[in-house]
C-alpha cells in the first residue's frame, strides 16, 4: 500500500530571495499585459488570436464572449506561431500550419495527436489585466 503525503505551502511562506536562489527554482508571478479593458478592446477583436511578449515568452491571447484567455503561442504539433491561426466557433484555436486544434481555455489538443498547450490565468485589477507566469 502506498501512501502519499501533501505538503501544502502558502505562497507567503516562502522566503526566498531570487538573487541567491539555486538556477534551477522556478518563481512564478502576475506580470502586467494590458493598463486596462479599455487597452484590450482597442487591441483585440473577438475571436482574433493576438500575440504578446511577457518576460520573453511568446503568449497568445484571445478575446472571446467577454473573456481573455492565453496560452502559449508556439504550437505542440510542430511549432508553428499560433498568432496566426484562427479560432473556430468551438472556442478552438486551430495551428495554420496543419490545422491541429486546442481549446482555449485549457489547452487541450482536441483529438490527442499531441501534447495540450500551457495556459496562463489572467486576472483583471483596478491597475490592469495580469497574466501568471
Ligand atoms: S505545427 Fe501546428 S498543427 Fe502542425
């Protein structure tokens, strides 16, 4: 019989600094995107994949139903820039290259062909839209 322990930690708790931190810790933070709604709705349109830069990373970002989703922007299958695809009435971005799909909102690859995206939560503040990564 096995039996697995959970050791849960609140983020709080956590006192390292990043400067003396091993290379190999992974620090995660809600990094800035858009000043406001206002910014997104000037920027995007429905449905309309768009492509930003966040610490370096290529994130994709879509707006649709009133909603902001993002993931990453380079596709599992081959690699191909989802930027440039385009998403159907399912909420799925579909690769322009060989026309793989993945939802939006968790990444999924539809049919299992390859592995589902990384998602980003996006949270919206009185001082803008932030995206965790
Ligand atoms: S590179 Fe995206 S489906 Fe092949």
């Amino acid at each position: 019989m096995y039996r697995f322990f959970i050791v849960l930690l609140r983020v709080t708790d956590l006192k390292v600094n990043k400067s003396s931190a091993p290379p190999n810790l992974i620090f995660m933070e809600w990094i800035p995107i858009f000043n406001s709604t206002e910014e997104v709705r000037l920027k995007l349109r429905e449905n309309a994949p768009y492509l930003i830069r966040v610490q370096g990373k290529a994130i994709c970002v879509v707006l649709r139903q009133q909603l902001l989703y993002a993931f990453e922007n380079k596709c599992s299958h081959n690699g191909e820039a989802l930027h440039k695809g385009s998403v159907n009435y399912l909420g799925e971005i579909v690769c322009p290259w060989h026309g793989y799909r993945f939802n939006i909102k968790t990444g999924r690859e539809c049919a299992e062909r390859c592995r589902d995206l990384e998602t980003f939560p996006i949270e919206e503040r009185e001082d803008g839209l932030f995206l965790f990564l």
